[in-house]
C-alpha cells in the first residue's frame, strides 16, 4: 500500500509508525486508559483489511481514532488527537525542507522532469522553483480548501500552477502589441515611444515579451501582422534617403530595386532579432520566453505584402535552425510557430502559396508550424480568426461597448483539470453511478476555479505595470483593481480534462471511434461544455472547456490511479492516459480520418483544442505533406504534425543522417559514426493513408504506394 502524505509525496506503507504513534500517547494516559499491544495490532488489522493500494495518511489516521473509541479507550483517543494536533502545528511551521533541500542537491526527479525547458542545475531556475514549493505547500496547507487539496493529491482534479497561486499572476494571455507598439509602453520605469523602422519594433517586441513573461506563468502569443506596419516605414525610409542620395543618377526601377534589396536586409536583421533574443533571454523563472508567434496574413490587411516579407523570413530562419553550443544548427523550443491557412495561401493555387509551400519544408524538418483553418475557425468562432494563448487554450469571442470583436489584451486565469478514466474506475460499469460521480466532479472543479478566480479579485494593477498599466493588456491607473477584467467574459478561466478515449472504453468497452463509443464521448463532452456554459451564464465569468491541459498530466493521473486500482488492461497498464479527446495512437487510422474524426471535439473544446497526426520523415516527400495541408484547411481547425526526424547524440544535429562511401550511418557534421549514439528514421515514401493487407500467406501490412 501507499500513503499519501499532506505535502502530496508518496510513501510505502510502514505498520510500525501507526504502533509508535499510538504507543507514544499510551505513555502520556494513566495505566488504566492504556490499550494492549494486541488490540493495537487489531486495529492496524482492520486498517489493512481495506486492501486499498492508496491511502491519505489522514484516513489512515481517522481510522486509529475510530479504533480506540470502539475500543473504550477515550481518554486515550483525546491524547492521540492531542498528539495529532501537535504534530501538525509542527508541519504547518515547517513543511518545505526537504523538498527544498532535494532540489539544491539536484535528487528532485519530479521538478527535474516536470518542463524540459527548466534546468533544475541554473541558480536562477533553482531561485524559481524554491519560491514555487513554497507556494505549492501554502496552497495545499492554507489556502486552498481541504477537499480540493484532497482532490488534487488523490487525482480526481489537477490544481494547475499550484507553485505559483500564492502569487497575483494568472495564466497567460494575447499581448496587446499592436497598441503597445503604436502608443508606447513602459518598462522599468522608462518610457518606449513608437518605433520609427521595421528593426526596432521587432527589438521592442522581444523586450515587452521578456517583460511579460516575467510576471505570469503561463505563454503569450504575440501577432506578427502588427510589425507589417514598422517594414512600411522602413521602405518609406529607405526610398527618402536613397532618392536624395542618388537623385537623377539612376532609373526609378533600380531605385526600387535598391530600396527592395536594402528591406530584405532589414527583413532579415530583424527577425533575426527576434530569434535569437527570444532563445538568449532569460525570465525571471529561469527559462526563455514561452511565446508563440501567429503568422497571419489577412486579406484585409492594408500591410498584408510587408507581412508576406516578414512571415517567410520567419519560416526561412525557423527551417535553417539556431546554433548550439557546439555550432551545429538545431530546432529551438521558442518561438513556437502558429500559421494560418486561407484561401490565398492553402496550396489551392492562391498567391501566397509560395510561403505555405516553405512552412511545410519546415514541418518536415522542423516540426513546426502548427496549423490553423481560418475556414474552420471562423465556423467555430463568430467568423473570427485569432491566435491561440501561447498554452494553446482559445478565449471565447467578446465585444467592446462598440460591438468591435476584440482578443488580444486579454488573458485567461488558470486551469483546473478533472481525471475522467477515474470516473469510470469508481463506478465499475455502472452507469447511473458513473454520471453521478461525473457530477460531483465537476462540482469540484467549479469550486477549486472558483478558487482561482476569487484569488485575482484582489489584485491591483500595481502588481504588474507592464500588463495592466503599460498596455500588455489594459491601461488601468496606478493602484486601480483588475477586477473588472476578470468578469463579464472579457477573461477566461479553463476547465481542462485527460483521458476521454480510455473513460469511453471503461464505460462502453469500445473506443470513441467506434460505434456506441462516439455517442458516449460526444455525450461527455458536451455535458462538460454545457457545465462550462451553464457556469459562464450563473457568474459571468468566461469559463472555457480546454482540451489540452498537460502532457505530464497524461502520466500523473495513470501513475495514481494504477496504484489505486490496479494494472487494468488498456487503461493503467500504459502508464499514461490518452491527452483530452485525442485517439488512442495504436488505433489503426490513418492521419485524415484521425483529423476528420477529432474535428467534431474540437468544436465543443471551444477552450482550447488541437490534433496532431504521428508522420514519418517526410523530408524526401514533401507532396504527401502538402495534401496533409490542403485536408487541414477543408477539414479541421488546429492541427500540428510530430515529425520523427533524424538526430546526433553527440553533436545535436538534428537534419538528415547520410550513408558514407563505406555503407555507415554518418553525421554530416561531426562526422559521428556510432549508431548507438544516433536515431536513425526508417527511409518511407511518407504515404499517410491507410494500411492493408495483402493477399499472400504472410498477412504482410503493405502501403497502397511502395509496397514494404
């Protein structure tokens, strides 16, 4: 058995501390009120006859009090209470030391692997995380309720950013760039007054996102469109000076052209900038800027051919790769890249072809973009296209006093996660039962938001002048409170959930692909949006349903829930719960029917949605990458691809791997031979259709195009 410890830790069942505990308050009570050691071993019996793998050290506790009084032994089950209490004054003075400790001493395996992006080894990553156990301890302790501290450790919900509730900061947010860059902003005290050319705005631009992401914990996504307007100035510049310079001296068309060549240096020089002040810049969290970029050409766009300029710059550099410490160009974790598809540009023979066409070379290499339908989106979303929050959660369109749509300057408030395979785990295929949990679930999650929501009203703009004074999102007076912000829908607040592939089967015995399944999930889904709805209309508090809370979460809730309740075939045994309302990857489906099929959640998590299709390395058949393309436009809102590409242990090469002339895998770049020191992807025609099986006695699985 396992106990769960009041600071959420985990430890093996030890039978001897339950003896000492109730052997110390026999030594405090007369000899007449003490209880034999037999009757002791009696009531531990009783505790391990529960044949629970997991048990909260308060239940366990509970039950010894439970035990004396059935026993008579009231006198001493006050002195066990008394013991009880002192014991946890003793914890409430000091709860965080070995966490802390384990931390310095880098034997923190859980901070270690919790954001590949932190180095647990950085002072000031360490700096980051001590604050946040302590925060997390006052949480669970202090101020959260009990029952939803309890929630959270048995992993019923997830209490997301509990390392950081202890602070005014909220989620992430749209910065506001196109205000702040037009009318100025602040930052440590300094004023920065609207930029003159194309390379200072994207400057300014990644000091406001350093800024930003030092006084919140979640992403920000910032538009790119804004800067089309700062490349104007640039050739305004440019074309003023070298007419002066060369007046009379040269043709109007090598004029242009000179001002053509000196923007594309500026193009260049300034998205350069971005890239690699946002990979160099370090937050006060001790990690770079988690920003996305949304790359958006509008049809309506006075800049729309500036902003042509500057989204293909972007994907140029993304596809080229940073350099690391040893030189080699690599994919770097930030900026994240978000690219809309519209008529003009979906590979349908529109004039911006030409810049899909190379965000799809850096798919292939690079993973990113993600992409998303504008055709889709606006469906979903009042005829509005907008970027996601750098977390990839959606706000729900809201107007102005103007009626005027408006999503950047706004932000969401935090996420609360409920385990749904759990659900069905608990009601053991009874229906009736399952729903009724299902309720009190999310009874709980609306109270642990609530919780969120309540801790923010407090907040003054005060706490961070670069979101709520200098424009980020609002421009409130100094010591104005933030509350109004947070009502009316103007914010969002997240409700998130894991696991609907392995509750269907649970409930159903089928996936959510199947018939019976489908009806099942879709019912789940739309009772969780409905609760979201009905929650938003009660309080008018924008709440959200988010369909892709955390990846580490996947893992968490299995983790608990197979010491709970055992390996269970297809459900724990994986060690991990399928992300939202994602098929299971060992389904037999091929990417467009996973993409046609998910399009229907997508709709309901209006919160926050994505799907992503598993591809081998398409570097060599970019033509199947594009048709992949093309369907997203037609077929579904937010999809991404996870490449598997080719990777150097020893240099961090992560482009193609070359057979030499001796027939050996080879880096090109450090020219390392040792497979075992490589990951090699198989060579496929990248074909992404379904599978079948031949005909011959070998029930070989064939592609439709190479037969292999």
């Amino acid at each position: 058995m396992k106990v769960i410890k009041r600071d959420g830790s985990i430890v093996t069942y030890d039978r001897s501390k339950i003896v000492t505990a109730i052997e110390k308050a026999n030594a405090e009570v007369a000899p007449e009120d003490r209880i034999a050691r037999d009757r002791i071993d009696a009531i531990i019996d009783h505790i391990e006859a529960q044949n629970r793998s997991r048990m909260l050290v308060e239940d366990i506790q509970d039950m010894v009090e439970q035990g004396l009084a059935e026993e008579g032994k009231f006198h001493l089950a006050k002195t066990y209470i008394i013991y009880r209490y002192n014991r946890a004054l003793v914890r409430k003075a000091n709860t965080t030391d070995e966490s802390i400790l384990s931390l310095l001493r880098n034997e923190n395996e859980e901070l270690a692997d919790e954001n590949s992006n932190k180095n647990t080894m950085i002072a000031a990553t360490q700096r980051d995380y001590i604050a946040g156990e302590v925060s997390r301890d006052l949480t669970r302790r202090i101020l959260l309720p009990e029952r939803i501290s309890k929630a959270h450790d048995e992993g019923a919900i997830h209490f997301h950013d509990a390392d950081y509730f202890v602070q005014p900061i909220f989620n992430c947010c749209l910065i506001n760039i196109g205000d702040m860059l037009d009318n100025g902003t602040v930052m440590n005290g300094k004023l920065i007054e609207s930029p003159k050319s194309f390379q200072v705005a994207c400057t300014v631009v990644t000091q406001i996102i350093a800024c930003v992401a030092s006084n919140q914990y979640g992403g920000q996504s910032v538009d790119l469109s804004h800067l089309g307007k700062y490349l104007r100035r640039s050739r305004d510049k440019f074309r003023k000076q070298m007419a002066e310079q060369c007046a009379g001296q040269v043709s109007d068309e090598v004029l242009e052209r000179l001002v053509q060549e000196r923007l594309k240096d500026e193009v260049k020089n300034g998205v350069q900038t971005l890239q690699y002040q946002i990979n160099t810049l370090m937050t006060t969290n001790g990690q770079s800027p988690f920003v996305t970029l949304f790359l958006n050409l509008r049809e309506d766009d006075p800049y729309i051919e500036e902003n042509a300029m500057i989204v293909e710059e972007v994907l140029r550099q993304r596809l080229e790769g940073i350099k690391n410490e040893k030189g080699v160009y690599i994919t770097p974790a930030f900026p994240k890249l978000v690219y809309v598809l519209d008529e003009h540009n979906c590979l349908k023979g529109g004039k911006y072809d030409y810049i899909t066409e190379l965000a799809v070379k850096c798919s292939a290499k690079r993973m990113y973009p993600d992409y998303i339908s504008a055709k889709k989106m606006r469906e979903n979303y009042e005829g509005n296209v907008f970027s996601p929050m750098g977390c990839r959660s959606f706000l729900s369109p809201w107007k102005d006093e103007n009626g005027a749509y408006k999503f950047e300057g706004r932000f969401n408030q935090g996420v609360v996660s409920i385990n749904l395979p759990q659900i069905a785990l608990l009601a053991r295929g009874d229906m009736d039962k399952f729903w009724a949990i299902f309720e009190d679930r999310l009874q709980l999650c609306y109270d642990a938001l609530m919780c969120r929501h309540n801790a923010l009203k407090s907040v003054t703009s005060d706490s961070s002048p670069i979101h709520w004074q200098y424009g980020a999102i609002a421009r409130l007076p100094k010591g104005a409170s933030i509350e109004p912000l947070l009502n009316g829908g103007y914010s969002t607040i997240s409700l998130g959930y894991i696991g609907l592939y392995e509750v269907t089967k649970l409930m159903t015995g089928v996936s959510q692909t199947q018939p019976g399944g489908t009806e099942f999930a879709l019912k789940v889904m739309n009772r969780m949006r409905k609760a979201c709805d009905d929650w938003k209309a009660e309080t008018g508090i924008g709440f959200g349903l988010y369909g892709t809370p955390a990846e580490s979460l996947c893992y968490r809730f299995a983790r608990i829930d197979q010491e709970r309740f055992g390996t269970i075939k297809d459900i724990t045994d994986k060690g991990y719960y399928t992300n939202s309302y994602h098929v299971d990857v060992r389904e037999h489906i091929d990417a467009f029917d996973k993409f046609t099929f998910e399009s229907q959640f997508q709709k309901i998590s209006n919160g926050g949605c994505i799907s992503y299709v598993e591809i081998p390395n398409m570097r060599h058949n970019l033509e199947a990458l594009k048709e992949l393309v093309r369907f997203i436009y037609d077929n579904i809102q937010y999809a991404e691809f996870n490449t598997k590409s080719d990777y150097c242990q020893v240099c961090g090469f992560d482009g193609e791997i070359i057979i030499n002339d001796d027939n050996q895998w080879e880096c090109p770049v450090c020219h390392n031979t040792d497979r075992s020191k490589m990951n090699v992807t198989r060579r496929t025609c990248g074909y992404l259709g379904e599978n079948f099986w031949n005909v011959g006695k070998t029930k070989e699985i064939k592609a439709r195009v190479l037969h292999l």
